[in-house]
C-alpha cells in the first residue's frame, strides 16, 4: 500500500508491506533528505515475515514541503514518527535505521522506549566529525586518482583539523559536488555506477519522480544541519536504551568507522555482522544476505 498520513498537520508519503504480518519494522531513511525511494524493493522482500513502513521524512520527496520560516529539526522529527504511528494503530515496532537514519533511531527510542522492541543499525553514521573525517579520508583516493590536488588538500584539513564549529560540513559537500563518480559519491563497492543508475532510474520512473520533487529536499537538509543535532556523538546515547541491537556494517563503508563498529561491539545484547563485499548499501549490494540476517534477527524471540 502507499499512501498519505497526516501528522501534526503535515502531508508525508508512506508505504506499508506485508500488512497482515505481525512483527512490524518502520524504516528511518538516510541523507539527511535521502527519501525511503530505495528501499522499496527491500522492504517487499522483507514482507514475507514482517509488516514493513517507510516514509519520506518530513520535507523529502513525495512529502509535504518544509515551508519559508518554519523551524523543524529532528526533535521535531521524532515526535511525527510517534504520532505516525499511533494513527497507524500499532502498538509497538522494531526500527531500522540507514545511516542518519540510525540517529533518529537512537532519538526515537530514548524519547519512546517502551513502543521499541528492537533496532537495527544499517551502516549508521553515530559520531559525525569521526564519519567526516573518514570520508573525506575515503574521497581524498579518488582525488589523488584525478589528480585534484585543491581537493585533497581540503580533506587533509578535514581529516586533521578538530572543528569548534560546524563549518566543516559544508565543506564536505563541498568536496562531494566534485566527485563525478556515482558509485563513489554513494560510498557503493559491489555494484557498478550503471547498475546503481538504472536501478535509480526504474525507481524514478515506477514512482513518477521529478527533479523538482528532490529539489524541495534541500531546505529539510539546510534545517537539520541548522538544528545542530545531527553534530552530537550518538554512541552513549545508544549505550543507554537497554534494547537488542543489530549492527549491519558494509566493511568497505566510510560512514560506519572501524571505531564505531567496535564501541557498538561492545555492547550488551548487540550483533555485529559485516557484508564483506559491501560499502554503504548493504541491501543493494548483497540483498540475499541482508533479508535473511534481518529476517532472523526480527523473528528470533529474546
């Protein structure tokens, strides 16, 4: 099913699969702003054994645009979730979360415990300046490669510099308005860049995408980033909400550092598996393995 919902006056975009199973599983998409366009064909697999929502964020895609002068955050963001899903008459669910999505994970759950039941942290981002600092780490390669020595100069300073401010996401996509490779610009190992452009272009098409849909993104991105929440280290946060935990960690991924793997590791009742042929897309790039380890993890009781 897709559809509307109305929440806190707001037109958001949702999807429902499999909606006579009984364990449910509510997708938090990336970016900020990367809409849950590709996760369609994963949640579809995943129907099989579980009810499973996405939506479009507040502001992204195919929801409501963020008007001139509102103020919006992820705070904000949070609270549409829960009202979501009180008008969608669930009683409790298990979340998935894709890299930024993996902090409103954390947020969500901390603020609403008791309708969690589990989490599930696909290639989550929970450090910022510690996940910038590795991309720019893992764009300075494809400079050096281009022979871009402006560029790889910025991500020394990236890699090096201990900010006092957030000014250094904005020269991260900076940097990333430069990089003309697709699968490098979406941190893909195991799918070429024409796969993942034709896999992008059937879901376009099939749904009817438009640029000027993607373009109204940009001010959700700009309030976000505004808001300042996104900048706090997640970790501790995670360590609190006493909930099982599954890690999935792309192992060429720059967004889910080795340091972040390990202090997530450490945690109790948590499972770590790494797709060893995958970058940040795990469900792209071995879609069999991320059904199955999903499926059990969701479906095994404790």
């Amino acid at each position: 099913m897709k559809s509307y919902i109305n929440i806190c006056g707001k037109k958001i975009y949702y999807e429902i699969y499999g909606e006579k199973n009984e364990n449910v599983l509510v997708y938090f998409h990336g970016g900020p702003g990367a809409s849950c366009l590709d996760f369609s064909d994963m949640a579809s697999r995943l129907s099989s054994k579980l009810k499973v929502i996405c939506f479009d964020q507040y502001g992204v895609l195919r929801s409501e645009e963020i008007g001139d002068g509102e103020s919006y955050g992820m705070m904000m963001q949070v609270d549409m979730i829960e009202e979501m899903r009180k008008k969608l008459s669930i009683s409790r669910w298990s979340i998935i979360g894709h890299s930024y999505g993996g902090q409103l994970a954390c947020l969500y759950t901390k603020k609403y415990p008791d309708v969690v039941e589990k989490i599930i942290l696909d290639c989550p981002g929970l450090n910022f300046q510690d996940s910038v600092k590795s991309i720019a780490g893992y764009l300075m390669k494809y400079f050096i490669q281009n022979g871009d020595s402006e560029s790889e100069r910025c991500c020394k300073k990236i890699i090096n510099f201990e900010y006092k401010d957030h000014s250094f996401i904005y020269e991260l996509l900076d940097l990333m308005d430069k990089v003309q490779d697709t699968k490098i610009r979406n941190y893909l190992h195991n799918i070429t860049s024409e796969d993942y452009m034709s896999l992008c272009k059937q879901n376009f098409i099939a749904n009817n995408i438009t640029e000027n849909m993607w373009a109204k993104g940009e001010a959700h991105v700009l309030k976000i980033i505004e808001e300042g929440t996104m900048f706090e280290n997640f970790l501790p946060i995670l360590e609190t909400l006493k909930k099982p935990v599954l890690l999935l960690k792309g192992h060429f991924d720059p967004v889910c550092t080795k340091s972040q793997t390990e202090y997530i590791r450490k945690l109790a009742d948590t499972k770590v598996v790494e797709f060893r042929k995958s970058g940040h897309f795990p469900r792209l790039e071995e879609p069999d393995l991320y059904e199955n380890t999903v499926i059990d993890f969701l479906m095994t009781q404790g």
